[in-house]
C-alpha cells in the first residue's frame, strides 16, 4: 500500500497504512508530497519533545498558501520559542482551570437544551444538530460573538479546515478566501470595539492581555482568536462524533457509560488514542537527525503521524483494540510540551459534559453507519454527518 493522506481512500481508513508504516517503513519518504512521514510512537513522541529539532514554525502559512486565513502573522501553533512562550503566557490568562471550570453550568445548559431539540424528533442528524452546533455556541459565547453571528461562525470555521486540504477546485478556493476575508473583518472590528469597550469575554482578556509590559498586537489578537475558533470547534465536534460512531460499534462499552457516566472520562482518552481527532501535525527540521536509523535531512518537511503513534503496538497492547478499560493517559492527539493543545482541558470538560447530557435525555438510539459521511483532510478525522435514530 502507497501512504499518502491526500488520497480519500486513505482518509477514510488510515490505519491499515499505519501499520505498514510502522512495520515496514518507520521513516518514510513521501515522494507525492516532498515529506517525510514519521509514524511511530517513539519517534512522534520525540519530534514533539525537541521543539529546536523538529520546528512548528510558519508550516500552515506555507501549506496553505493564499488559503491562510490570518496571514499578517504566524499563529501560535507555527512558532518556536520564545516566541510561543511569550504568546503562550499570555494566551494562558484566558485558559487557566479556574476559568474554564466556571463555565461548566453553562456548558450544560448549551448541551441540554440542544439534545433536547434534536430528541424531539425520531430521526436526526448528530453532527448537525450537536456536536457541530455545541462547541461553535460555546466557544462564540467565550469570545462574545453576538448569537445571530454564530452561523456565520460554523461557516467560517469549516471553511479554514476545508482550505487545510489544499483544494484545487477553483470556486472552492474562492469561497474559502471570501469567507476568511468575512472572518477577518468581523474579529478586526470586533477588537476595536474591545479596546473602547472592554466587556466580559475571551476577547476582551486577549486584547488586555499583558505579562512583564507584553502585550499582543492587534494582528496577533486576531490570529489568536481565529485559532480557537478553528481549534475549539473541530477538536471538540470530531472527539464527539467519533466517541459516538465508535461507542455504537461497540455495544458492550456504549452500555457501561450510559450507565455510569463516571466510565466516561476514562472512556474519552481511550477514543482520543483510538480515533485521533487531530491525525498529522507538521513540523520542518532544523539540522539533520537520524529515527529508527533512517537519517532525515535538516530542513526537512515532517509529518508526524500522531494517529499512527497512538496505534503503535509497541507503546499500547492491542492497540487496534477499542479498549476503555486501559490506561490511555500516555496518548499524543494534545501533542506533548511546548505545543500540548492549550484547550485540551475544555476539550475534555464539553465532550464529558455532552456525552452525560446525550444518556440522560436518549436512553436509546442507534447509527445508520450505511450514511455515515466522514470529514475531507489531511490533518483532522472527523464526521460531517452521522445520522441517529431515536427508539420509539
């Protein structure tokens, strides 16, 4: 088998291609691409440890070309210390336990009151009516997006993850551009609002952000807020499409959480090694390092395949076995040090939260996997429409 991510055939079942990767071919040169695919756990895990190896610097600006939503500077998740330290630091203000545990009620209330519009109908779309809807309201609220811009918001949203597939369609790369220049429009005044008018939201403490008399620029505010806009509505949709297309396939699980939602932390991470919402993350090599006795050039693209490693037999027994009962805490799909995903933490609180409110108000419900649609992307495994069947 030819590994290359591109291919529908491969996004829609990476794993047997893992497999052969890790077995036959750990460090792999992908000629379609012009990269190097790094596919065990070991060496995954080692790549995202050394930062001054294995760079994250400006890869989505150069993957994406023209199709990069926030161009004027790089995102967070594309810097190197001590740039990323000092955005870090002052990102963290708006991230700290303390704030997102306070907003768990609420968090609540989004999910209840949206599962219980979906379950008034026998029949619904999952993706659409919930995990697509829920981590867009969440996260449009923590920012202070206005309630009838939230569709706007979804749309925005997807069309960056649509632009992350490097499109060559014209008219959707037209589209894509007409929407990230609508984005960048909205949160431009949206910031300059914020500075005359501070209020009581994510955005504000982004703009008033300050540690050691730093600060962010305007374009860095901006880059920022698309960032968790993109992160924390896709991470969020796919762990929870995923964690319910994966749970139906295995009844006996499905059973033991829906009874005891205190299996359901537990449970997540076991998804987020199984079935990685984030699959690749790039990095550029910064001098020549040798994995698994293959030497990979500096100035190298890499592709760590993180769904690769979290499937590595060497790291996790069984490791193409659905298994909630395991000790998963070790997996990648946060990444690891300098780049471990900064709404990690709330990413588990919604999807925890979602899952308890989805068993309390549908007992009993089914997928109809022969229409289940999976998401088109080299980097996210995710579902667009996962079809649900309430028992009568």
């Amino acid at each position: 088998m030819e590994y290359n991510p591109v291919l529908p055939e491969v996004q829609a079942n990476p794993y047997p291609y893992y497999v052969e990767l890790r077995r036959d071919n750990p460090i792999a040169w992908l000629e379609p691409l012009q990269c190097w695919a790094i596919s065990r756990y070991t060496d995954v895990d080692f790549a995202l440890r050394n930062p001054q190896i294995f760079s994250s610097a400006h890869w989505l600006g150069q993957s994406i070309g023209d199709l990069n939503p926030a161009p004027e500077v790089p995102w967070m998740i594309e810097t190197d210390p001590p740039d990323h330290s000092r955005l870090r630091k002052l990102v963290n203000k708006g991230f700290t336990p303390r704030m997102v545990g306070r907003l768990e009620a609420r968090i609540r209330a989004i999910a209840a009151e949206l599962i219980r519009d979906a379950s008034a109908k026998s029949e619904f779309d999952f993706v659409r009516e919930f995990s697509g809807a829920f981590p867009v309201i969440v996260i449009a609220e923590m920012l202070g997006v206005e309630t009838e811009r939230r569709i706007d918001f979804k749309r925005w949203s997807d069309n960056v993850v649509i632009g992350t597939g490097r499109p060559t369609d014209e008219a959707v790369r037209a589209e894509v551009m007409k929407t990230n220049a609508e984005m960048r429009a909205y949160f431009q005044q949206a910031i300059a609002d914020r500075k005359k008018t501070p209020r009581e939201d994510l955005l504000t403490v982004l703009v008033q952000a300050e540690e050691e008399r730093q600060t962010l620029s305007a374009d860095e505010v901006l880059a920022m807020a698309m960032l968790i806009l993109l992160a924390g509505n896709e991470t969020t949709m796919n762990l929870l499409s995923n964690t319910m297309l994966t749970l139906t396939a295995h009844p006996g699980e499905l059973e033991k959480v829906r009874k005891d939602h205190a299996r359901i932390p537990q449970m997540l991470e076991e998804v987020l090694r199984y079935e990685s919402p984030v699959q690749i993350v790039f990095r550029r090599t910064t001098q020549d390092v040798e994995l698994s006795g293959k030497k990979i050039p500096a100035n190298s693209v890499a592709f760590l395949l993180i769904g690769s490693a979290n499937r590595d037999e060497r790291k996790f027994s069984n490791a193409d076995r659905f298994d909630p009962a395991r000790d998963a805490s070790e997996h990648l799909a946060f990444g690891f040090g300098t780049h471990f995903c900064l709404g990690a933490q709330l990413a588990r609180l919604e999807a925890k939260v979602g899952l308890e409110e989805m068993f309390k108000a549908c007992p009993s419900f089914a997928i109809d996997r022969d229409h289940v649609e999976r998401v088109s992307s080299v980097l996210l495994r995710g579902i667009k429409h996962l079809p649900m069947k309430l028992a009568a």
